[in-house]
C-alpha cells in the first residue's frame, strides 16, 4: 500500500491503519530494535517494537510525505524507542532523545551528523549501503547479502573496510 | 570503531537517512508479529477505551423513541464463544482462542512512609500482562521542581521493576493518571502497566523504589466457561447474557454485574453502562436534560432489597469492568435476596461504511437521498451544504501561503431498524480539513448530527465514513440475589 494511501486510512479508520502498517513495517522496526537490544530477551525486543506502533498511532500526522516516507519515520522511531529502552535497561542516565538535540551541544551534534554522512556518501556503492543496512537497520549478513548479490563474506569483508574507511574520513585522513 | 559509528547513527534524523532506506523490507515470522500486533492493538484499545473520550454523540433522546417501538426480534443464533471470570479484572469474552491467566494476589496492598501502594487489575491475555499500580498518600509529588511535569517526576521517583524468570525486569508504564487534592498536591498516582512475557503462569514480585515490601502475585490458566449462566446469578435473553454477584462489604453492598453476548452478529461489542447516563450531561452541558435523563435511568436500573425498597446507590463507588460495572449500594446482610433490575444498555460493535458525497456548487446546499445500511439501523443522509470561497492562511515564516477553500457540512440522521439491538448513533468523519479539521455538532431537538471538514476549491466529491455504530440493546433483566457472593 501507498504511503499517502496508509495515512489516508489512518485517518479515517486509525486501528485499521495500524493494522496494515504493522503488516508492511513489522520486520523493519523489529531487526533496528533487535540490532540494538542485541543481548536482551526477546520479549523486551518485542515490546519495544509494539512501542513504536503506539508512539506510530500518535503522531502519524507529523509525517510529511514531501519531504519523508513512513518507512524512514518508523525507521528513526525505533531506532529512538530502542535507544530509549536500552538505557533503561542497563540503568543509564534517560534522557529524552528530542533532548539531547537541543541545548548547548546541538551545533556539534549537527556537525557531526554532517561529517558523519559526508563519510559515508564518500564511500563506493553499494559499500555505503551495506554499511547501514547493517548498523542502523539491522538487517542479518544473510539478508544483505541477497540483496546485493554478494556472497556473505563479500559483505562482512566490505562492511569492515567500509567501517575503516569512514573512521580515518572523520579523523581527517582519506 | 563499531560502537562509536553506532552511537553517530543514533542521533540521524530521517534527513540523513531517507538516501539508505532498504529498497527491501525484511519479513519476519509470523507468530512474532501476529503477537506484536496483538500487544499494539490492545494498548490502542486501552488508551481509547479509558484515557479518550470519544467524539461520539449519543443520541439519548432516542431511548425514548426506541423503548416506545422496541419489538422483541427473533432468537438470535447461539455462537460458541468461551466466557472467562477473572476476579477483580471482569469477564472476557475469548474470540480469537488466546489463553487467559487470572491472578492470585498474593501480596495485592502495603502501606510504608504515609503512601499507600495497591496493585489492581491484574490479569494476562495470552502473553500479555495487564496490572494497575495505584499509590495514595497526602502529597506524593513532594519534592518536586517548579515547572517539572507531575507524570515524569512520578515516573522518576518511583521506578517499577518485576522479578519473573528469576530476572528483574524494569517495567514502564502505558498509561497513568493522577488525582490532586485543592488543584496542588497529588495524591494519588495510578499506572497501568502492560508487559509482554514468555512463560506467563508463574509467580511474580513487583517493587517500587524506595518501598521495601513487594508486590506478589501468582498467575494460573482461566478455562472459562462456554455457558455465562454458569457464571453467577444470570439470565439470558434475545443472546444476551446479564450475570451479577453481590458481596457485603463496610461500604455497603458491592454489585457486579456483567453482560456479554452470546450471538454471532453482534462480534466485538462493547458494552457501555454508564456513558448513557454521563455523556449527556458532561458533553452537552444541559443541565435539565441530563437531570431527565438521569430519572429515566434511574427508573430503569435500580436494585431492591428484600422488602421492595430501593437501595440507594453509592454514585462515587462506580468502577468500569471488563464487559461490567461494579457499584455500591446503601445495605447490608440483611437486605437479602436483593433483586436487581436493568433497563437497555448502550452497546458498541465495529461496522465501517464509505460513501463518495457529490458536492454542491459553492454556497449551496443539496439535498441527499443518499443511504447506508447497517446491521441494526440506517444512515440517511439528509444535506451537504459548501460554503463560500474563503482564504486559509496555510505554512510558516517565509512559506505563508493563502489557499482558497470551502466549508463542506454533512447532515445524516439515523434510523434504527425494529429488533432488540437498534442503532442510535454512529461516529461519521471526513478527510481532515485545513481549516478546522473535522467539525461535529448534534441537534438533539431535531435528532440531526452534522459534521463537516473544509476542501479545496475545485473538490467535486467527499469521502464521508460511518463507523463503529452506537446501538440500544432493550432487553431489561431482574435477577434475584439470594445470599452475597454467589458469583465465586
């Protein structure tokens, strides 16, 4: 289903809506979360994941279809949500993510962000690809490797060189 | 390396990331995300059920008309269905074969430093747990910051963790409320807490910082029962089943009373017992209406004891069940057999309907002959009316932009068909407009509901939906209670 044809619905009949997002972005949210809580029992994985639905329900009409997608909204609340949980699981400091973007350290956040994805536009495709794929959206070696027509260990090879490379990118080296 | 690039990815926004999205979206299996889902949903329906107030009108004047034309329909089809009686929760009613749990309160209340800590409604559905924290003391926000919000500084200082599995979990809440005394101080704190385990019947021990003594509770498999008669006190009529137990308690006599439906055409009703007697007056306002209304009910849903005599009903001991009410009325031991008596309920079921409304020419109204049937009533749409062009200032900044719209009013009145289930009400939306959103008003005189949303200049067409219908259920019940607690 459309993305403008899935807000239309939530709209109008919002469980529904849920319904058929959950159907579409399940697997999505749940490798980001997983990918994050790796270590922590499944069912907290779960709940986190049902957690991003509800968050999803309550604020589907800040998505902006002109400038975004709901498959990249619900990416960005899962990854939050599991960083979220995470911290309170391994009893650290909480504090809300929209939080920590402000205040005193946004402009080094923001450069950050900008260096960050600088370096990782830098690098050859599908290299840059592989590497958020698998850390950020969690997806399984298996699962990328399908994808991109590669063998497994092409992509674990070309993960760590792609890691590597973005990490002399940031110190200031090529 | 790995860690640090990691923790750089969590602070991207869905600017930096909307050029890696994955062209492929991964699968998973199906029973992880049928119990997601399932877990999703019951938390949406939670919300709504206790934390929203729905936007639906409730045509309560209609009772009148409906008891004056209330026909008996026939028999509806018996539906197996499993009944589950679930102490202090409620009954569910089982409709997808999921595995309900009912909780031995173990430990269920505490009282440490002044505060009060009371666990509440505790019960599992599949894998799912459902419980309520209520805290009560004489200021439990004491030590809060000037402009700190009530809910987090809770939230903060009374973390909750639950031992299961031999593993201490932190538990967050879905949803809370709090009560203030004098508009200041918070004194009480109630949190209700969903979680989600593996290996649902075992024993679990809930605390709270700075408590020393837990919460303990056991939970066990409910078989239920295919038959609701067996339930209590019941009787069914036209497939509805009404059920009741009292108990004696230092307030005077504590009744529940559940009602559940044994048919296969009315699938996910909600039964609301109170709303009638509420709404009218909360939303509405009028005051004399609801005092009306409020005689009509009272007239129709009282218990007696056994001499004829009206127990008066205690109105601030009314507490909301699972498909129930418990409630307090003035008594004691020696009213018994008390009879109960209950008139028409309101019933809510899930139905959706869709129709393409032709608009009129700008500043004209139409009438419609348009028709939606549903089960147990019809929508007649009666009017749309568009309103003159204006200018709605739309953006921000720089990005301000006026665009030329229309006000779009729908008026529809609803018909109940003849049977023991009529419909009344049912909520009607449009698409959300850029003007005022999605407007809907109710003459009650003239028992017309109108809403409307505003559209673009040269929209031809309206997509109207009508969905989840309000219907009366007229059965009315008396049920003889002979001694207290038959329901256990």
């Amino acid at each position: 289903m459309e993305d403008r044809e899935l807000l239309q619905l939530m709209q109008k009949n919002p469980e529904n809506g849920i319904r058929l997002a959950m159907k579409q972005y399940t697997g999505l949210c749940y490798y980001i979360v997983q990918q994050k809580l790796s270590g922590q029992p499944k069912e907290e994985v779960e709940e986190c994941v049902s957690d991003v639905f509800l968050a999803f329900y309550h604020q589907y009409q800040k998505i902006d279809l002109e400038k975004g997608s709901i498959r990249c909204f619900l990416a960005v609340l899962a990854r939050r949500k599991a960083i979220d949980r995470l911290r309170k699981l391994t009893g650290k400091e909480t504090i809300p993510l929209e939080e920590s973007w402000t205040g005193e350290n946004q402009v080094q956040k923001q450069e950050e962000r900008r260096q960050l994805l600088d370096a990782v536009h830098s690098l050859d495709e599908p290299d840059n690809k592989i590497l958020i794929l698998k850390y950020y959206f969690g997806y399984p070696t298996k699962m990328i490797a399908a994808a991109f027509g590669l063998k497994e260990n092409t992509v674990d090879q070309k993960a760590r060189r792609g890691l590597e490379k973005v990490r002399k990118l940031l110190e200031g080296g090529a | 390396m790995k860690k640090e690039f990691e923790e750089m990815l969590d602070i991207w926004t869905e600017e930096e990331l909307k050029n890696f999205l994955p062209e492929q979206l991964p699968e998973l299996d199906e029973m992880t995300r049928k119990r997601i889902e399932k877990r999703t949903l019951e938390k949406v329906k939670q919300e709504n059920r206790r934390f929203s107030k729905k936007q639906i009108v409730a045509a309560v004047v209609c009772i009148v008309a409906v008891l004056g034309i209330a026909g008996r329909g026939p028999i509806l089809a018996a539906f197996e269905k499993l009944f589950h009686y679930l102490p202090g929760v409620g009954v569910y009613v089982d409709e997808e074969g999921t595995q309900m749990y009912s909780a031995e309160l173990i430990q269920d209340t505490f009282t440490e430093n002044g505060v009060t800590v009371t666990l509440k409604n505790v019960y599992a559905k599949g894998i799912a747990i459902h419980m309520e924290l209520v805290m009560e003391g004489e200021n439990l926000t004491e030590g809060i910051l000037e402009g700190q919000d009530d809910f987090d500084y809770l939230k903060e200082k009374y973390p909750v963790t639950m031992e299961y599995n031999g593993t201490e979990y932190e538990l967050s809440s879905n949803s809370g409320e709090i009560r203030k005394e004098n508009d200041e101080n918070v004194n009480r704190y109630r949190r209700q807490i969903i979680r989600s385990v593996s290996n649902t019947a075992q024993l679990y021990t809930v605390r709270i910082a700075g408590f020393e003594t837990p919460l303990v509770f056991r939970l066990t498999a409910n078989e239920g029962t295919a038959d609701p008669e067996t339930l209590g006190v019941s009787q069914t009529k036209s497939g509805i089943t009404l059920t009741a137990s009292a108990e004696v308690t230092e307030d005077g006599i504590a009744v529940e009373l559940y009602q559940v439906y044994q048919t296969e055409e009315i699938q996910n009703a909600e039964t609301d017992f109170r709303r009638q007697v509420l709404i009218y007056g909360i939303d509405y306002g009028d005051e004399d209406a609801s005092q009306d209304w409020i005689e009509v009910y009272r007239s129709q849903n009282y218990v007696e004891n056994k001499d004829g005599a009206v127990l008066k009903t205690i109105l601030e001991s009314q507490e909301d069940m699972q498909n129930g009410l418990r409630f307090v009325v003035e008594g004691t031991e020696a009213d018994f057999p008390i009879t109960i008596h209950r008139g028409p309920t309101t019933v809510e079921t899930s139905e959706t309907q869709s129709i393409a409304l032709d608009l009129p020419e700008t500043g004209e109204t139409k009438t419609m002959s348009e028709q939606l049937e549903f089960a147990y009533g019809t929508v007649e749409i009666l009017e749309v009316s568009v309103s003159d062009v204006f200018q709605q200032r739309v953006g921000t900044g720089e990005n301000t932009v006026d665009v030329p719209r229309r006000d779009v009013e729908i008026s529809y009145r609803v018909v109940p068909k003849e049977g023991v289930f009529q419909m009344y009400a049912v909520s009607a939306e449009a698409p959300r407009g850029l003007a005022n959103g999605v407007t809907s008003d109710w003459d009650y005189k003239e028992n017309i509901f109108t809403f409307g949303t505003d559209v673009a200049e040269d929209q031809e067409t309206l997509e109207a939906t009508f969905a989840d219908p309000y219907l009366w259920a007229v059965e009315d019940f008396t049920l003889v209670i002979d001694t207290p607690k038959q329901l256990e």
